[in-house]
C-alpha cells in the first residue's frame, strides 16, 4: 500500500516548485501518495520561507503541533530556505525533526528520508541539470525553474545564503520540459527564478550566448504553448531588448512584476539594488508606453535602516507616478546573514505609520483602476474551479477574474465582460461565442 506524504509550503513561487519535484520524486521512486491531513502521514514535510521573520518563529511551533498530531511512526521534514539557514540547530532545538533538507538540496529527497538526523543544506550544490520526475499541482499551468540561486547581494535579503550562487538552466532542458507539460494541457508556461532576466549568466556545464529574451523567444515557438508568464525579473536589467520582446511577442502575457523596494536612490544605494528612482521610473514609463494596458505589480520595503521621512516621500512618489496594480509591501525584518541587519533600525512605531499610509494609499489607487475595469472585456484562461459555482482564470494582464460556471471552461481561454469589478476579483460573463 502506498505511504502517504502530507506537505505544507510557505513562501514564493520557487518554493511551490519545489515542493512538487519532492512530491514528484516521492511518489515515484518511493511509492508516496499525497494526502490533506497530517493525522493520517507517514511523512510531514514543511517547505520554509525564512525572507522575513515572522514564518521562521512559526515554524517551530508549527512543528511542536505537527508532532503532537502525528501517527507514532511517521516522520517529519524540514525543508527551503529555513532548513538552508538554520541547518542543524533545527534538530537541536526539536529533536524529533528527522531530517532537514536545503533549497538547494530538493533532488536529495529519497536518500534523506531514510537517513534518520541527516542534514543536507550545501548551498553549493548544483542541481541545476537534475532531472526531476514529473508532477504539477495543477494540470493547467506549468511552472518551470529556469535558474537556481542568486548572485545579487541586496543587503537586506537572506536568499543569496540559504540559495547560493545564481546558475542557468540549460535552454534544452527548459524546452523539452516546456513543450512536455504544454503537450499534456498546460497552455500556460510560468518561468521561475531569483532574477529571470539575468538568465544566461552563469551554466554548470559551458559557456552559451543566451539570455532571457532570446529564452522567452525560444519558449513561445512551442506551439502548443498559449502564454508565458515569468517572477522575478529585476528592474535593473529592463534593457530596451527585453521590453521589446515583452511587448511584441503576443504569447507573453502583459504583466510584470517590478520590485522597487524603496523609491529613494539612497536607500536603493543602500540596498545595493544597483538602479535609481529615475532609472525604475524611466523603465515603467517605457513599459507603459510600449504596453498600454500592462499590470504592474511590485514589492515595497518601508523603514529600510535609515529610511528617512523624505526617503519615504520618494517611494509614495513612485506610487503616485506609477500607480502599480499591485503592490506586496512589507516592513523591513532584520535577517541573519545580511549586511542590512548591522544597521542601525527604524522606530517601529514609524515603520508601522508608513506601511499604514502606504497601503491606504495603494487601496485608493486600486478602487480607481478596478472601478475602471466595468464593461470592458478580456481574453480569460480558466485553470481553477472556485465554491458556489463560480470558476476563475486570469485575464493576459493579470486581473483575477471570476464568472458563473463548471468544469467545462476550465483550459479554455475565453471573452469575459466584466460586470462587477471588486478590488482582489473582477466578476464577469464569458461572451456568447459566434459559431
Ligand atoms: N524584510 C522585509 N522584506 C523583505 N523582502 C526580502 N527581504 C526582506 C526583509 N529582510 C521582501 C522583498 C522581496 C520580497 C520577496 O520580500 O520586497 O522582493
Ligand atoms: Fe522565501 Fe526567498 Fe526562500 Fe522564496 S527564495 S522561499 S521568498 S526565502
């Protein structure tokens, strides 16, 4: 009888991928199946996030209640960027924990279930040629790591150390696992890495001449690929040629995620992110003009060590200017291992006002944008069926939107009107189609 395998996992996109190649490869070469309740494991895994704080003091009391649940004999797994980080000490401070295993240290999954106290986290190691088994959370869409690792150094980010250095993927090997999943239904293609569009920088195994827009080109001639969508670039290498592929090529969808962290070149300086306030803002303006109907989405750390008030004031600017369709921000949270966490901090009663205000504004922003979003119509691929009958996809720039329906719209793209935009979801009706 198959074992059953329960995993929770926190954290970004990369992690999520993650987490399907350790079920892939337990289920078959291990004979795992996957299960929704811990009670019933034989093996609990919790795939960590550790870029802030808070879900790394979770995680311990996470574990303590995952033990008290669990079957006397299952085992439980520590895995991601917590397990990279804090390797042994996880065993110390919880002594049932049976293994730990790294970010960098997935395709190790088989051996260290059955090594009981083993603790892999070489941030060294390079899997970036391993071939994982198959298997995807969902059959709609494909997510494909096209890089492992990260070269950057922003001085308050923990990923360089719990991820290591930044190495490509070969092209092939993306192709031929773009073209499989695209062949079996996933008409959406979801490229993932640390920093997409520094692609081609470094390959374990040569010297190529490829970067990220020659490999976005390369995944659209897949015929059966629909649309191609890709996290994270990085606002520093928008140069003209990637743009421009972002704009023309009518399979990539017309979203893009644009991290600005801070709107003030002297906190940006700070943060060794290596642009300025009106290099970030020249790149949107560029974008907007190359893509008139782009969603813009980003991340925003306030209070960053030394953010003064008229730093702050740059980064609202930046909103006011851009007017983001989304924005993930966050308080700046002190991390081992990074440069940042020397410095002298914020007044948390101020860093808390500014996230305040900064959120309050962004909600303003959105009402305008959502508000404007009625009556028009949009190209929808549903992927997901939702409760009381409805069903959701995602419109080519982005908006979540959602119409009355079943099973039947699911991998298909459709003309959607929107009839009642709200600020998370646009509410519509898919369009009689002519025959
Ligand atoms: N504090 C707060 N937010 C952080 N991020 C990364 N490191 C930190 C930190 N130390 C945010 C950045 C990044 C996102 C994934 O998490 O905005 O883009
Ligand atoms: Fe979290 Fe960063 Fe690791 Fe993703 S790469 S799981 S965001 S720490």
């Amino acid at each position: 009888m198959a074992k059953k395998l329960f995993i929770e996992t926190l954290g970004c996109a990369m992690n999520v991928r993650d987490s399907e190649h350790i079920i892939a490869e337990l289920s078959t070469k291990e004979d795992y199946e996957l299960i929704e309740r811990c009670e019933d494991a034989d093996l609990i895994l919790i795939n960590t996030c550790s870029v802030r704080e808070k879900p790394v003091q979770k995680l311990f009391s996470e574990i303590g209640q995952f033990n008290k649940k669990k079957k006397p004999d299952a085992k439980i797994g520590v895995c991601g960027c917590t397990a990279s980080h804090l390797g042994e000490e996880i065993i110390k401070r919880a002594p049932y924990v049976d293994f730990v295993l790294g970010a960098r240290n997935v395709s190790k999954i088989t051996d260290v279930i059955h090594r009981k106290g083993a603790v892999e986290v070489d941030i060294d190691f390079d899997e970036s040629t391993y071939a994982f088994s198959d298997y995807r959370n969902t059959p709609y869409k494909a997510l494909i790591n096209i890089s492992i690792g990260c070269d950057k150094e922003c001085t308050y980010c923990i990923v360089p150390a719990t991820r290591g250095e930044e190495i490509s993927i070969p092209p092939e090997l993306i192709i031929q696992e773009a073209s499989k999943a695209a062949k079996s239904g996933a008409k959406e293609i979801f490229l993932l890495g640390q920093n997409v569009n520094n692609y081609g920088r470094r390959f374990s195994d040569g010297r190529r001449k490829i970067d990220f827009s020659d490999l976005l080109q390369m995944v659209s001639e897949i015929d059966e690929v629909e649309r191609i969508r890709f996290t994270s670039p990085h606002p520093l290498h928008m140069d003209d040629k990637f743009l421009e592929v972002f704009a023309s090529n009518p399979k990539i969808c017309k979203s893009m995620h644009m991290p600005l962290q801070s709107g003030s070149t002297e906190i940006l300086r700070a943060m060794k992110r290596g642009y300025s306030k009106e290099w970030f803002l020249d790149r949107a303006f560029k974008l907007r003009e190359l893509v008139p109907d782009v969603h813009i989405s980003t991340d925003i750390i306030v209070a960053f060590p030394g953010e003064t008030k008229a730093d702050f004031e740059d980064t609202m600017d930046v909103i006011e200017q851009v007017r983001f369709e989304q924005i993930f921000s966050f308080k700046y949270s002190p991390r081992p291992l990074t440069k940042a966490a020397e410095m002298e901090p914020v007044d948390p009663q101020i860093a808390s006002e500014r996230l305040t205000r900064l959120q309050n504004r962004h909600m303003e922003i959105l009402d305008d944008i959502t508000a404007a979003q009625k009556g028009r119509v949009f190209d929808v691929y549903f992927d997901e069926l939702k409760s009381g009958g409805m069903v959701s996809g995602r419109s080519d720039n982005n908006f979540i939107v959602q119409v009355r329906g079943s099973e039947e719209l699911l991998g298909k793209t459709l003309p959607v009107k929107i009839t009642e935009p709200r600020r998370m979801v646009l509410y519509g009706e898919v369009l009689q189609q002519e025959s």
